[in-house]
C-alpha cells in the first residue's frame, strides 16, 4: 500500500466521490456527486489546506483523508480539520483509516500547524487510539458528534 496526494492521482477522484456522498451526502441535502467531484479537484495542495491523502496500491484506491479549513460551521474559529477518512468496505479492518490519519498529521505539521480538530459521531475509540483528545460533544446538522483534537504533530 502506498499514501500519496490525491493530487497526484485524479483518476481515483470519481470512485473517491461515490463513496464520500454515499457515506455523508445526507448531511448535506441536495449535494451531488458532481459537486464532490469539483470539491476533491480543488485540493490540489502538495502539502497546503486543503489536501487529500489517498491510499491505493497500483490502480486501486482503497481509502482517502482530507485535512480542510473548517468542519464544523458552528465553530469557524477552529482550524484546520481532518475529514473525509473513508476507506471501502472491502479494504476495512486492515490499518488502513489509521495509516492514512497518522500521515495527515504529520502533513499539517509540516505545514507548521499546532493543533488539528475532528469531529466524528462513532469511531472516538479509533482516534483515541492514535493521540486525539477529546474537545466536547456538539450537535452538527442535527447529530451528535465528538468535537476531537490533536497536538504534538509529527
């Protein structure tokens, strides 16, 4: 398995897409894959915000991480956010997700940013495992979801 910039590999943008509006299209009615597409063509960022990190191995993607300005609306003061971690059902369970957040971290720190944020409704215990901290819980869009951070990038 090999992690690179998205930027690097646009042809994984369409699957990447699909499967981000599949997933979290409900959160935004009336979304289309069309616009996620123009979303992920924008983070061309080799490193910058925002960026995406794919995990793939020769012509298969099996998972992306973005690092963008703002997740949270209701919070526009805290900056910048990891999101977007996705990796396809048949690729779960395999380190993935892990290897993909702990080298966007790195990324951001390289950028010289000392503090990342999340938010996530159910994988807390996945991000407690790699080093993030608990911020609070906040309603988004009409869900619960754990506000989480990160320092100490490396």
């Amino acid at each position: 398995m090999q992690i690179d910039y998205l930027a690097n590999h646009p042809h994984f943008i369409s699957t990447l897409a699909a499967w981000h509006h599949a997933m979290w299209g409900a959160l935004a009615p009336g979304s289309t894959v069309e616009q996620r597409i123009a979303r992920l063509t924008g983070h061309v960022g080799r490193p910058a915000i925002p960026t995406t990190l794919v995990a793939f191995d020769k012509t298969t993607v099996f998972g992306s991480a973005s690092l963008v300005q703002n997740d949270l609306t209701t919070h526009p003061h805290l900056t910048p956010f990891l999101a977007s971690v996705y990796v396809g059902e048949p690729y779960r369970r395999q380190g993935i997700a892990s290897a993909l957040v702990r080298q966007m971290v790195t990324e951001a720190g390289k950028l010289g940013v000392a503090k990342v944020y999340l938010i996530t409704p159910d994988q807390q215990a996945l991000y407690r495992k790699l080093g993030w901290q608990d911020e609070g819980i906040v309603n988004y869009r009409g869900e619960q979801v754990t506000l989480m951070f990160i320092t100490n990038l490396r």
